[in-house]
C-alpha cells in the first residue's frame, strides 16, 4: 500500500537555491535550505525540495529503491536559529531529488506531494519521522 507524506517544514529555501519558477514545479538545479530551528526529523521539506539526513539516505541508497537520486543540499542556520540556539548542531542533510515516474518507489501527486511506495514507507520508518504526516493510499 503507497503512502502520502507531508514532512515538516523545518525551514526555507535560502538565496542559494537555483530554480526556474517559470514552470510548475519549480525546476530545481542546486538546493539551500535555511533551518528555523534544530531538528530530529529524518525527512524536512520546503517546496518543492525534500531532504533526507545523510543517516536515512545511507538506508535508502542501500535498499535498491528507485525514482530518486540523492544529492548534494547546503543546509545552513538561520539568523534566528543562531539568536535562539547559538552553535547548536544540526543534521547534516542530502536532498531527495525525484525522477519522473509514477511505477518507482516515490513520486509526487497531482497537488505535488510526496508519495511513497510500501518497501520505501519500511525504509523511512527507520528514521524520526516526529513531524511528517503519513496517509495511507488506497
């Protein structure tokens, strides 16, 4: 059974993200994601990018899942971030980059959500998913 997920927004896309916002989803070339706040969560988002802790990529690599690729994302603290948690850590984060496909193991929706297969759900489940709302599909 597939399931929908809508991770947590743990930040934004910071100035050093290249997109064309001329289509929809925006094309995503290069991601930087400016974090709010530390997280635990294994799976954040900020639209149109998902990420996944080096941790939890190291797991879906390993599982032979198809319909991504991982890749490289610059994730960086806010100025807020610093004001309220100094040099606190934070997760070090690889960007989920789908493939357009609608038979592999993760896919968006019609409304551009994150969708997942079965064997992937497994996977993700090994991680802190604290903040992501999980739907089954039927």
């Amino acid at each position: 059974m597939p399931f929908l997920l809508e991770p947590l927004v743990a930040g934004a896309l910071g100035e050093g993200t290249q997109l064309d916002a001329s289509t929809h989803p925006p094309d995503v070339e290069a991601v930087e994601y400016v974090l709010d706040a530390p997280s635990a969560d294994d799976l954040i988002e900020s639209f149109p990018v998902f990420l996944v802790s080096d941790w939890l990529a190291e797991r879906l690599d390993r599982a032979g899942l198809d319909g991504f690729a991982l890749a490289g994302a610059l994730v960086v603290p806010s100025r807020e971030y610093v004001e309220v948690y100094g040099p606190a850590p934070h997760k070090s984060y690889r960007w989920l980059r789908l493939l357009t496909s609608t038979t592999a193991d993760c896919w968006l929706d019609e409304e551009y959500r994150l969708c997942v297969s079965d064997r992937m759900m497994a996977v993700l489940r090994e991680g802190v998913l604290e903040g992501c709302d999980i739907t089954p599909l039927s």
